[in-house]
C-alpha cells in the first residue's frame, strides 16, 4: 500500500474485519439490538426473558452478549414475536443506485 492511501472498506465493518458471513451476522445484531433493548426496558431478568420467549436462559444470554453464531435468524425473530413486536419482511427490486443487499430497520 502506497504511504498515506487509505484502505478500501465498506459500510460493513464485520465485512471489514474479515467474518465470511457478515452479512447474516449483521441483521442478526440488529435484531438482537432491539431484543436487548425491550428487555433492558421492560426490565426483565435473563430468566424472565427466557420464559417469556421459549428459550432457556443460556440462548438469552448469548443474545444479551450478542454471541449470535448459534442463534437462527427466525429464533431471533420469534423472540421478538414473543416481546409483541411485529416483524416484516420485505423483498423488492433493487434499484440502480443500490446494491442488492439485506437490511434491518429495527
């Protein structure tokens, strides 16, 4: 690399740090963003939250401390479903200014 060029990265920084599926892990932290959050919210205990989900309080700490490799995307989802959240997906062309890409509004 020549002194002083910066090097190329994206808005990923998962992607930036070398993780293979940093897309995937990307929408999975967002989505155990907004779990973390109604939980810290509402209150509630690692075990409360378990049972209130349907998970055991291992699986809920794993997403309190985002270690989300062996957490599924629909388990966070059903999670967020079990907190009364209403998730969508939504598929759609992209368009030419954009690249094809997953994305998280949470």
């Amino acid at each position: 690399m020549k002194r002083g060029a910066k090097p190329q990265g994206t808005d990923n920084v998962l992607e930036n740090l070398g993780f293979e599926d940093a897309a995937e892990l990307s929408v999975k932290a967002a989505l155990a963003f907004k779990f973390n959050t109604l939980i810290d919210a509402r209150g509630f205990s690692q075990m409360e939250a378990a049972v209130l989900t349907g998970m055991n309080q291992p699986k809920v700490s794993q997403i309190r401390h985002y270690k989300l490799q062996n957490i599924s995307l629909e388990r966070l989802m059903q999670a967020l479903v079990s907190l009364n959240q209403r998730v969508e997906i939504v598929v759609q062309p992209a368009r030419r200014s954009q690249v094809a890409a997953i994305t998280v509004a949470a």
